[in-house]
C-alpha cells in the first residue's frame, strides 16, 4: 500500500512539474514575438526585419488576428498598437489553452 500511495504522489509531482514547465516555455515564446513586434512599433526600428517578420507571421498564425499591413510593389507588415492590444487580449483569453506540442516543436491550441 505504502509503494501504491509514493508511485502515485511521484506521478502527481511529476505531472505538475511537466505543467509547469510547459507554461514557463509558452508564455515565454508567445511574449517573445509580442514583445519583438511591440518594440518595433514603440521605436519604429528593428535590427533584424527577419525577426520581425517572423514574429508577426507567429502571432498572426496562433491567434488567427492579422497585422495591419500596406500595398506597394509588396505587401509590408506595418503593426499598430491596437495589433499589440488585440494580441494581448487574445493571450489572456486563451492562456491556458495553448500548450507545447514536443512532438512537432512549437506551441498549439487545445
């Protein structure tokens, strides 16, 4: 009985901890590109346009709100701040819905 009740309390912490984590990486990485494209659109300049498009494209991709953009030749991401809030709100919304798929790399929704 006594190894039944420790296997089960070490599966419990086991599992708590692997949820823990997985939202110490998600939050992590979705903040990361908020916080890129939010940069971005406080200064108006990026070091690496690369970086800034890729994070754009990230959150466009999770939460489905697409970035303001303009038409010349090509079309050019042009983030507002009503972008940044819009993905904020997303965030909150569905924080815990968004988890660290292992298997594929990357962050999905449940």
């Amino acid at each position: 009985m006594k190894k039944i009740i420790l296997l089960l309390f070490t599966i419990t912490i086991l599992s708590c901890k692997t949820y823990h984590d997985d939202r110490n990486i998600t939050e992590n990485v979705f903040l990361y590109h908020l916080y890129t494209v939010e940069n971005f659109v406080k200064i108006g300049y990026v070091d690496n346009s690369d970086c800034l498009f890729r994070s754009i494209e990230f959150l466009e991709k999770l939460t489905s709100i697409k970035c303001e953009h303009t038409e010349q030749y090509v079309s050019l991401y042009s983030p507002t701040n009503q972008n940044i809030k819009s993905w904020k709100k997303w965030y909150r919304k569905n924080k815990n819905k968004i988890y660290w798929d292992e298997t594929d790399n990357k962050m999905k929704i449940k």
